[in-house]
C-alpha cells in the first residue's frame, strides 16, 4: 500500500509569493493534517481536514488556508510569504478524524519551502 | 492543557550502547504517548504508542518505552544502539479527539 505522497519535494519562493502545496493521503485515509516543522518552533500544527471539511485548526495566522478534494488529497496554501514561512511542512493522514490514540497518524516526506 | 519535554536536544551514545531518550508529560488526564523518528529528509514514522494498555510498550527496530505515571514519563530505551539509530526522535502526547502535541525532538548520534 502506497504511503502518503508529498508534492513537490522542495520549494523555492520570495517573500511576498504564495504557494500551493499538495498531499495525498494513504488510500482508505479520509483525515489529513499538515504540520509545519522549524528548527527553532518544532512540530506545529496548523490543521486537519476530514471528509472536505476542516475539523481542527492550530494558532496560524490567516495567511495559511488549506482544502480537501472528494478523493480525500488535500492542498495547503500559504500567502504572502513570509522569511519566517521557510520550515518542512508535513501532511499526516488516518482512517477516521478520531482519537489519534486508536487512529494512527502516518507522515509524509515533507515539503521543504524555503523563503528568499 | 498538555505539554511534552523532551530532555536533551542532542544525545551522543556508542555503538552497542544503551539508547535513553527522555520525555515527560504534563497533562490532566491520562494521555495518549507516542515517539516518532524522523530520519533525514523523511517524515516522521511511528516507533511505538501507549495507550492505557500495557505499560512497558515495545516497538519496532527494538526500542521501547515505559509509561510511569507517578514521574509522567515516557522515555524511550534500546539496549544496543545500532548506526542505523541515528535520527532525530520525537515524543508527543494526546488525549481524547485532541490532535498531537509533539516535544521539540532529540537527535541521536551514534558513535562507531
């Protein structure tokens, strides 16, 4: 069974830019979450979309939307970037949007976006 | 609310060593607790996961953790470290619906 699929790799934008970023979630998955990783920050959460509709959402400004498709694959946009924007942004998806201690999240490879 | 630490954001250990990576939890009802390895640029996987059961969890590559609630720790152990060890480890904790709060990682070297 195919993992979850991150695209693309690496990302180069300049402030002021915008970016899609895009995730496909293990087949069966319905939930989808994206996290963004600094050094400095770690592993923030910034929101989880589960049957195209977000369920849950971090402390990020508005600038960071995100969607769902019917066939579960989620996109992340980001606006107006930012210097600070620069990090790995990671996709994770489950079978249900439920108790992640009876529903294991699995990772993706990342997006790495780097902001000049 | 709840909150992980991780103790030590570098841990350097020798080949055939014992592996202790640290994590304490704060939360006020009794949590879900995970640690991931996040290898270089990869994604996180999931080592292993407590979740009211058992408390001595094992999981894969020979790792495992034991949950002491009376400390509120988590901390990750492997007998032998093994080369293929070194990665970056994360400890995260959850309760109910709630989505994940993750530490801010320990990095793992290990020394031939």
């Amino acid at each position: 069974k195919a993992g979850v699929t991150q695209t693309p790799r690496y990302l180069i934008k300049t402030r002021g830019q915008q970016v899609t970023l895009s995730c496909s979630p293990i087949s069966g998955h319905r939930s989808v979450s994206w996290y963004q990783q600094t050094p400095g920050q770690g592993l923030q959460f910034l929101f989880e979309y589960f049957s195209e509709t977000q369920r849950n959402k971090g402390n990020f400004p508005g600038r960071f939307s995100g969607r769902q498709f019917s066939n579960s694959r989620s996109e992340m946009n980001v606006s107006t970037l930012e210097l600070g924007d620069s990090a790995l942004y990671l996709c994770a998806s489950s079978r249900t949007s439920g108790s992640p201690g009876t529903d294991t999240q699995y990772f993706g490879p990342g997006t790495r976006l780097t902001v000049l | 609310a709840q909150s992980v630490t991780q103790l030590g954001s570098h841990v350097s250990v020798s080949e055939g060593a014992l592996v202790l990576l640290r994590c304490n939890y704060s939360s006020s009802v009794p949590p879900y607790l995970f640690w991931y390895v996040q290898y270089p640029n990869q994604g996180l996987q999931l080592l292993l996961k407590y979740t009211s059961a058992a408390t001595l969890v094992k999981g894969i590559n020979g790792f495992e953790a034991e949950f002491k609630k009376s400390e509120t720790s988590f901390h990750l152990t492997k007998p032998s470290a093994h080369m293929s060890d070194a990665a970056e480890y994360f400890c995260a904790v959850g309760f109910g619906n709630e989505k994940l709060t993750f530490g801010t990682g320990t990095r793992l070297t290990i020394i031939p």
